[in-house]
C-alpha cells in the first residue's frame, strides 16, 4: 500500500512538471520542503518570512513566493531577475506584483515568460509597449489582444507585418478611429 501511495506521489508531481520538488531538499531546522512550499503560498505568512523563502535555493518555493499575491514588493523585484524560467513565469502572472518587477521581465531571453506578461489580464502599460515590440509574433499578438492595451499601445503595433497582430488591433475595443484608418490603409 506504502509502494503504491509513493508511485502515485511521484506520478503526480510527475505529472506538474515537479519531479525536482521531490527530489530537492532544502528543509532548514524545523522546516520541512512541503512546510515551506505551503507558507510561501499562504497570503496570511508574514512579509518577513516570505522575504527569507524567496532566496530560499529551491525553485518551487520560490516561484510559490513569485505566485503570492500577498509577497512584499521588494521579494517580487528580487525574483523577477532569478535564475529559474518557472519563478519568473510564475511571477510573471501574479496580478499584484508591481510594475518593476514586470518590467525587466519585458526583455527577458526566456520567450515563455515574455508570453506570460502578455497573457496577464492585469498588465502594465509600461510593459505592454516593450512587448509591442518583442520579436516573437505570438507575444505581440497576445499584446495586441491584452485588455490593458491602451491607444498608444496599439499604435505602436499598427505596421506589424503580421496580419494576425493587425487583426487583433482592429478587434481591441482600444483601437481609436485614427489607429482603425491606418490599418485600413495598411491592408488595402
């Protein structure tokens, strides 16, 4: 029964891309992996305590942190710069975290996490135009169809060379007469 419950442990985090959270320990005195990894999703765990799990050396309490919506500013910053793709994906999501923290996500080498910003509901302007002009198409595409898109967003994107991005302009309920003119004008 014991054999059977750890094969499906295994399979499960397997299965979520967290093979490395089983096998990484990184427990301090009194703290044991899967204790960490719950308080560094806990919105209730004290800015204090998420400050020191977000430079702990194990990536899944980190991107945890990176999740928390509740995570001090100054620990957000901190992980948009780390070393792991996941953290920085996953920090890319979080809706609360601030503007400087998304904004040097903006050029990142990773192009997952430059897709994770544009997917993002609640994103920054300020970033949206750098990814207005990111070399990837499906960033731009997803920046295009970004609810926070604003004109000047928009406008930036309007001479894409992918008929895909103009679309998603034309689409946006941002997209202001002049913005629908050019387009117009583009694809005759």
């Amino acid at each position: 029964m014991i054999k059977s419950r750890n094969r499906f442990i295994l399979l499960f985090i397997s299965m979520f891309g967290l093979l490395s959270l089983a096998l990484t320990t990184s427990a301090q005195a009194g703290d044991s992996l899967r204790d960490k990894i719950v308080q560094a999703g806990l919105p209730t765990t004290p800015p204090e305590r998420l400050k020191q799990l977000a430079k702990d050396t194990n990536p899944t309490i980190r991107a945890a942190v990176a999740g928390n919506r509740a995570s001090p500013d100054a620990a957000l910053i901190e992980l948009s710069s780390d070393q792991d793709s996941h953290v920085r994906q996953t920090l890319a999501l979080n809706i609360d975290a601030p503007e400087a923290s998304k904004l040097p996500m903006a050029k990142d080498p990773d192009t997952a996490v430059r897709l994770r910003l544009a997917k993002c509901g609640f994103m920054f302007p300020s970033v949206l135009k750098i990814l207005a002009k990111d070399k990837d198409v499906e960033v731009r595409r997803l920046t295009a169809k970004n609810y926070n898109a604003t004109p000047e967003v928009l406008m930036l994107m309007v001479n894409d060379e992918d008929a895909q991005v103009r679309a998603a302009i034309a689409d946006h309920e941002a997209a202001t007469s002049e913005i629908l003119a050019k387009l117009a004008a583009i694809d005759k």
